[in-house]
C-alpha cells in the first residue's frame, strides 16, 4: 500500500499470523527506503486501533482471520486504505 504526497511515498506492510485470533504487525515505511514514518494513525474496519510509534511500528492483537479492511492517514500526507 502506498501513501503519497510530493515527493513522499509510504509503505505499508502488514504481516499476520495463522492463528484463531491473528496478531498483526504494521510497519510503515517512507518511499523505497528502510526510512520509517511514525505518527501514522492505523484503522481497521473502521475502528482506530492506532498510532505507529517512533520506529514506524504498530503491532495489532486479537485480529479476527478473515478479509478486513484499513486505512492509513497522516497529517501532510494522502490517505490511503488497504
């Protein structure tokens, strides 16, 4: 998933696990660099789950297995869902 504005792109990636209740990881990334973007509010299914901490991580408990939907925002950057 990208995020732009300007010359800024973000990325994120979001990786689950195979249990009954999933435990997720979102990390989110400026561009094509191993640069990390904190501050990036998280939802998921339409409910804020959180805010990416200094390291551009956000870690999710508890996620039910199934196809869920999500958005990303920042404040200067485009709003981006997945």
């Amino acid at each position: 998933m990208y995020l732009t504005t300007g010359d800024n792109t973000i990325v994120i990636r979001l990786v689950a696990t195979e249990e009954e209740l999933a435990n997720a990881d979102i990390t989110v990334y400026i561009g094509n660099t191993n640069t990390r973007l904190s501050g990036v509010a998280i939802y998921i299914d339409g409910q804020y789950i959180g805010t990416t901490n200094s390291s551009g991580f956000l870690g999710i408990d508890g996620l039910s297995l199934g196809y869920h939907s999500g958005m990303a925002e920042k404040d200067g950057y485009v709003t981006v869902t997945f």
